[in-house]
C-alpha cells in the first residue's frame, strides 16, 4: 500500500514537473498547431508515415485538450490544480505538445541543412 502511494506521488511529481515550462511559454497552443504544419508541408513528400503519424498526434492532441476544458470547467480552476486526473491529462497534452514541437524542429534542421 504504501509503494502504491509512492509510486502515485512520484508520477504526480513528475507530471508536474513536465508541465511547469509550458505554463512559462505563452500560447503553447498555438506554437505547437504552427509546428504540426510546418512539420507537415516538410514531411509530405519525404516521409508519409511520419507525416501521418504528425496528423494522428495533432488529432489526440486537439482531443485531450478538448477533455481538458471539459474536465476543467466540471471540476472548476481552484479544485483542477491539485486534482490528479486534471493534472494528469493536462501533462499528457503538454507531452503531445512538446513532441509536435519536437518533430517541426527537427524537420527545420534538416531541411536547413
């Protein structure tokens, strides 16, 4: 029981931690939709299944941060900051948004190079 408590404290940790720089980057939002379109036009004609994959990422993306106004209206703002499933699902959004990011700057570099 007490490794189980643990264990959920360490993830809440971590989820927190992954969140924090993109609470500092204003409208990550948006950077993240100008990255799926740059990665996109890059990756069309070199890598299809990539560029798929970029499409599917975009589409869970869009998902989870639609369920997180959801979840955050039900729950409210106070009440969403130490909720675990808020804090959850916004990480997850973050981690999509990091990884779309993450695939335009490296198509930038490459197709730069």
């Amino acid at each position: 029981m007490v490794s189980f408590l643990n264990h959920n404290k360490f993830i809440y940790i971590l989820s927190n931690l992954l969140v924090l720089p993109a609470i500092f980057i204003p409208n990550i939002d948006f950077l993240s939709n100008l990255s799926f379109l740059a990665s996109f036009f890059l990756l069309i004609k070199s890598n299809l299944f990539l560029s798929v994959f970029v499409c599917v990422l975009l589409i869970i993306k869009n998902n989870s941060n639609y369920r997180f106004n959801i979840l955050l209206k039900l729950k409210g703002t106070e009440l969403s900051k130490s909720d675990y499933d808020c804090v959850y699902l916004y990480a997850w959004c973050t981690l999509l948004r990091y990884i779309l990011i993450g695939i335009a700057v490296n198509q930038i570099f490459i197709f730069l190079d």
